[in-house]
C-alpha cells in the first residue's frame, strides 16, 4: 500500500467517527487545487489565495463596535482573487449537516459591507492583534493580492473592485443553499471531476474521496 492510499484510507475510516473534524485535516489539499477549480467554473485565473481570512466582527456588525468584541474575528477558510479583480470569500464544508445559518448570516453581511470595509478591518485587528508576527505575514499576502499598500505611516486598504462573492464548496445542494447563486455553489461531485484530471495519483485518489463523501 501506498503511503497516499494510506493516508486517505484512514482520513475516510475516521471520518466516520462522531467527534472526528475532517475539513482542517484535508482542506489545505483542496487548496492546492483551488485555482483550478475556480477556473473551471468561472474561465478566469486565480491571481492570489489566502486561507483562514478574518473578518472583524465591529466592521460587519456595527452594534459589537466600541464592545470587546469588535476586534475578534470569524474565519473564512478561503480568500481568492479572480484576475478580473473579483473578490471571493470560500467556505469548505466535509459535511453538509455542518453548514449553518449563522455562518451564512456573517458571510451575507461581509458581502454587503464590500471588500474595503473587510480589509480596513483586518488592519484594525493587526494593529491590536498580540500576534504581530502573524498578522505581519498576513499583511505581506495581502501587498501581494493589492488588498493593500504599505505608506510612510503603516498600511492603507487599495482595494479595486468592491464586490465580494460568497461561494460553498460542499458534499451536495442543501436546503440552506436559496438565496445563494447556483453557479458559486460547488459540489464534490464538481470539484472530483476538475481534480481527477490531473492523472496523478494523489489527485486521482482525493477525487475518490470526495466523491465517496458527495452524499454526507
């Protein structure tokens, strides 16, 4: 047995266990194929992608502004660019049961405050943030998306295009699903068949898996 086999038969097998969380064992996987999916589907190129990107809760809900809790953050699993300046926030869910209407909630109002607002935020969570060095990395992404551009005083938002597009990557269609465009909802079964083109045997066995997780 391969080690790849390996590794993908025990990720399956355990998911199958009731506290066992797949999506940040396999979601950096996904990740690697994501320009490619997006490409797929949307016919442009992928010009920057971030993963765990905060959203600070004082920008998208001005009632926590000025409260303990302006400066904390949500996470997005994934933040990517289009080469037509297009913003796009990603949510990667192993299981369907797992999507909820909060993180709906949080992802619609990010999406109505437009994509300045979001990156001003993030710059008001590094400058209080106890991880600098962290939020230092982030940044420097973030110069290279054009989200933002260092001046004599610190960093400023430069962003372009204001408009953030909310997608789903996940196992099938939900009940959660209206009110969401059909074309930025991605199922396993879509992504599988992008994936598995690739030939190679990591590819071809990540697209196995995802399809055996399509019905979750």
């Amino acid at each position: 047995m391969t080690a790849i086999n390996k590794v993908f038969d025990l990720i399956e097998d355990w998911k199958g266990l009731p506290a066992y969380k797949a999506e940040p064992r396999i979601d950096w996987l996904v990740g690697c194929y994501l320009d490619q999916i997006l490409y797929a589907r949307y016919a442009l190129r992928v010009t920057a992608i971030i993963p765990e990107f905060p959203i600070r809760v004082g920008t998208i809900y001005s009632n926590h502004e000025n409260t303990d809790h302006a400066d904390r953050s949500y996470k997005v699993d994934f933040y990517a660019k289009l080469e037509d300046g297009k913003n796009l926030f990603i949510e990667f869910k192993t299981d369907s049961r797992s999507r909820r209407e909060k993180q709906d909630a949080y992802l619609i109002a990010s999406r109505e405050c437009g994509m300045e607002k979001i990156v001003n935020g993030v710059l008001k969570i590094k400058m209080v943030s106890p991880y600098k060095k962290k939020y230092g990395h982030l940044a420097k992404h973030m110069v290279k998306a054009n989200l933002v551009k260092e001046i004599d005083s610190g960093m400023m938002a430069s962003v372009v295009n204001n408009e953030i597009k909310v997608i789903y990557i996940q196992p099938k269609t939900t009940d959660l699903d209206d009110g969401f465009n059909e074309d930025d909802l991605f199922t396993f079964q879509n992504i599988a068949q992008v994936i598995e083109a690739n030939g190679d045997l990591l590819s071809m066995r990540l697209a196995k898996c995802l399809r055996n997780w399509s019905t979750d």
